[in-house]
C-alpha cells in the first residue's frame, strides 16, 4: 500500500469517452451508506481487498475481505445494513507458508466464480521482493468456500515473467486483479519515476485463464488512469476500477482483439459516515460487485491523513472521533443508474 496525494472526492461525471461501455450512465451513493467496517466486538484493519462470493441460504449477501496485515474475513450483510463478520483462520502449514514472507501485504482478493476459486494478490517486500509479489490461490477446507479455514496456498506463474514483473518494485505490485470467464486482468497499483515518485502512468495486463499466458498489455495514461489498486469484471469485455490518485471509479470496455473500444471516469468522494456534510481524506482501494450489480468500495485508512482537523473533529460524536483513531476501515455502497 503506497499513496502520494491528498485525496479529495466529489461525485461528478467526468467528460471523456464517446460511448457508454456498459448500460449505465452514472452512480448513486447508497442512502445508508458509508458504514464502519465494525460490530460492537468485531473490527478489521487496513483493509485492502473485497469479494463478492454470493448470497447466503438467507439471501444476504457474502465477502471475502482482505487486511495487508495478513488477515482475511468472511462479512455477511443482512438487511442491507447488518454486519457480521467471522475471522478466517490459515492451517499451519499455510501459517507456516507466509509467515516467511517479511509483511504478509495482502492486496486485492478475488473470487472466481466460474471455477469456484479464490485468489490474493500479494505485495512483495524486502530486498527480494520479486520472489513474493505475485497472485496465489487459496484453498479452503474441503474445497468449500463456506469452510473458514484455508489449507492450501499455491503462487501461480503467469508468463512471460519479464512483462510481469518488469515494473514491480518493492511494495508495489499487482493492486488490481480480476477474473471472468476467460481471462485474467490485472492492474498495477503504479508504474514510479526514478526518483520511485508516481509517474501517473500504469499498467494492465490480460492474461488467459487456461494457460496463464499474457496476451495483451497496455498503458493507461492515454485513459486518464493514474493508479490501479482495485479491479473487478462484470465480464470478458467489461472491466470496472478504482484509481486511488486520480480519485475516479472507471469503467473500461474491450473488443473482441482486447483494444480498449471506450472508457468511462467518475469521480468519487469520501464522506464522513453519519455526516454527509463532512468530507475527509480517504484512500478507496478495492471494489467488487453483487447480484443486484451494486459496487462496493473499502476505504484503507491513510495512517498519516485519515483522522480529520480538530475543527471538524469537534463536530463529531464521540464514537465517530474513536474510529477515525483506532484507523477502522469505512465500506462505501454505489448504486448503478
């Protein structure tokens, strides 16, 4: 998790592209939402990565969260405001497995939903950081999703290895990774100067599902797109995003040849929950979207900018002010219209 700009959101559509790539023209930030990412004895931290798994026997919807800190959660939203949360706990041998890594920096998690896997993208760290970054497989007790004990984690080789790892650095990689039904994409979190400032340029890369095998790569300057720290597909040719820097939600449509035929940016804010009135510093970094095709953001609190000044903290109830400093992480809901 790297970040190097103040964050401002406003929710506006921005001028761009001739066409729509998908059927909506905008989004409605959800009345009941943003929500802490807490019960009253339950709390995640530095929240990076969110999956959208499916309904629950009772018709709520289910996720997967990742912290960088090396936790994954399964949440569970009932009533469409309920949260429930249940730690996901790693076997030894997969505790084992990344204990050896220096930071367990998990990323983006992705669920498949064709093969019924699940994925985590992990930021290397340390002198040899190339030798941890990559995507890995996890895999549940019993092959079922539904257990909360992985068993199994498996690092996938994705080729050629020069193009994918040929701007990874030292905790930057792979923010952004997205599964449909034949392809792979994923999109670095930011391609860094020389002197490792952000050069507001990234990269994508389309990698077939079978073989593993990247056919296509682009740029996304020319898009507008600044930074990749979330992805998700609605489909082979359609491909939602969250540029943390450039403070957009995008929206990129392909052919059948990968070409990027249109895009679409909007911009984003971050609000204060329960204070609509009150914006602060936010960092969105991951995004998924259920059944109803609602997108769902997380923001992972910005240590150094997150908690708002003493004059807008005055304003705020007691319980609002403990959570902006105990870090905990807020989900944001959007409406497609």
């Amino acid at each position: 998790m790297t970040y190097n700009l103040l964050l401002v959101f406003s929710f506006t559509l921005l001028l761009g592209c001739s066409a729509n790539i998908s059927k909506y023209d905008s989004v409605k930030p959800d009345e009941q939402y943003p929500r802490w990412l807490q019960t009253e004895d339950y709390r995640t931290s530095q929240t990076s990565g969110i999956a959208f798994i499916g309904e629950d026997v009772n018709g709520s919807d289910e996720f997967l969260l990742a912290d960088d800190i090396g936790k994954i959660h399964r949440l569970i939203i009932s009533k469409d405001t309920i949260f429930t949360f249940t730690e996901i706990n790693f076997s030894e041998e997969v505790q084992a497995y990344i204990n050896n890594f220096p930071k367990m920096d998990f990323e983006e998690i992705t669920y498949d939903q064709f093969t019924k896997e699940v994925y985590i993208s992990i930021e290397g760290n340390g002198a040899d950081f190339l030798q941890y970054n990559g995507i890995y497989k996890l895999r549940f007790e019993d092959d079922n999703i539904k257990n909360n004990s992985v068993v199994g984690i498996e690092k996938i080789e994705i080729y050629p290895e020069e193009i994918f790892t040929n701007y990874v650095k030292e905790n930057i990689g792979y923010e952004g990774y997205a599964v449909s039904e034949n392809y792979l994409f994923l999109g670095l979190e930011a391609i860094l100067n020389p002197d490792k400032s952000f050069s507001n340029n990234t990269l994508v890369l389309v990698v077939t599902k079978n073989d593993l095998e990247i056919v296509k790569q682009f740029y996304t300057e020319d898009y507008k797109i600044g930074t990749i720290c979330g992805l998700y597909a609605e489909s082979d040719s359609v491909v939602w995003g969250i540029d943390r820097n450039n403070r957009t939600l995008f929206n990129l449509k392909f052919n059948d040849s990968l070409r990027v035929i249109s895009q679409k940016l909007i911009k984003l804010k971050t609000i204060i929950p329960n204070y609509n009135k009150f914006e602060y510093t936010g960092s969105l970094e991951s995004l998924t979207m259920n059944k109803s095709e609602s997108i769902f953001l997380i923001d992972d609190p910005w240590f150094s900018r997150f908690i708002p000044d003493s004059t807008t903290l005055q304003q705020l109830d007691d319980k609002t002010v403990a959570n902006f400093k105990e870090f905990i992480p807020i989900m944001y809901k959007l409406n497609l219209e």
